[in-house]
C-alpha cells in the first residue's frame, strides 16, 4: 500500500515539476492536484483493497521465512597487541571489557539487535532476551 503510494506522489512530483518549467506558478499546481485528488484518483482504504495488500504481503513474507541467518551472542571484547596474542597459551585468561552480570549483544548477520542475558540449559548455553534495540537506539550507538 506504501508502495502504491509513495509512486502515486512520486508521479505528482514529476508532473509538478514539468508544469512549473512549462511555466504555471506553485498555487496553479498545488490546486490542480487538490482537485485531481478529489476526482479522478480512487480511494485506496476500501476494505478489499486493504485485505487484498496484506494478503500480498504475508505471501511475500511466506517466502522469506526459510532464509537461514546467522545469530550471534557476543559475551565481550578486547584489544591486545600482537605479542600478548602471540603469549597466549592453555589456560592463559583474556579478560574481556564486559562484568558477568552485564547484558550481552545479541546480533543477526552482524546487526546489533537485541541484548540479553545469559543461562545454562541443560549443558548448553542459552540467552534470555530483555531488551529489543530500536532502529532509533542502533543510530545512537553507531554515532558513539
């Protein structure tokens, strides 16, 4: 429906701006397309139009929800200089920039999308997940 839309004002636009270069002023333009919106373009809320658009969509979803991807729970992180990392040994300890209580990351295909908390079951280990991280909230972190 989006989709629809977003063309039908894009197709506005190209005919605005083809109207202003053949010389018609803004108010011209801006009342024609009142008018034609009044008229001649259809009404795209009717029930049948709307159920017929999600109907679409959910086959369109259908299609995706094979796809494997790839979920990752990162615990933390460090930096060491090339000769710690060429020291390391068994038993040698990385301390990582994260306390055990802190929330992990929580990424698919590389995307910070969640943090969660982390449990033992039954000899694996699993992640509990408390918080979903916005679109808004991976801005902010991406800009810190």
């Amino acid at each position: 429906m989006e989709e629809v839309l977003k063309a039908q004002q894009e197709t506005k636009e190209a005919e605005g701006g083809a109207r202003e270069q053949e010389g018609e002023s803004s108010e011209d333009i801006m009342a024609a397309r009142q008018e034609g919106s009044a008229s001649s373009s259809p009404e795209l809320n009717s029930e049948s139009e709307v159920k017929e658009g999600e109907e679409r969509c959910d086959g369109k979803m259908e299609l995706l929800k094979d796809i494997p991807l790839e979920i990752t729970v990162e615990v933390g992180s460090t930096r060491l200089p090339l000769e710690e990392i060429l020291n390391l040994h068994t038993n040698s300890v990385v301390e990582l920039d994260r306390f055990v209580d802190e929330p992990v990351d929580i990424k698919i295909n590389g995307k910070l999308v969640a943090k969660g908390k982390l449990y033992v079951v039954k000899d694996s280990y699993g992640v509990e997940i408390v918080q979903i991280i916005t679109p808004e909230e991976r801005l902010k972190l991406i800009e810190e």
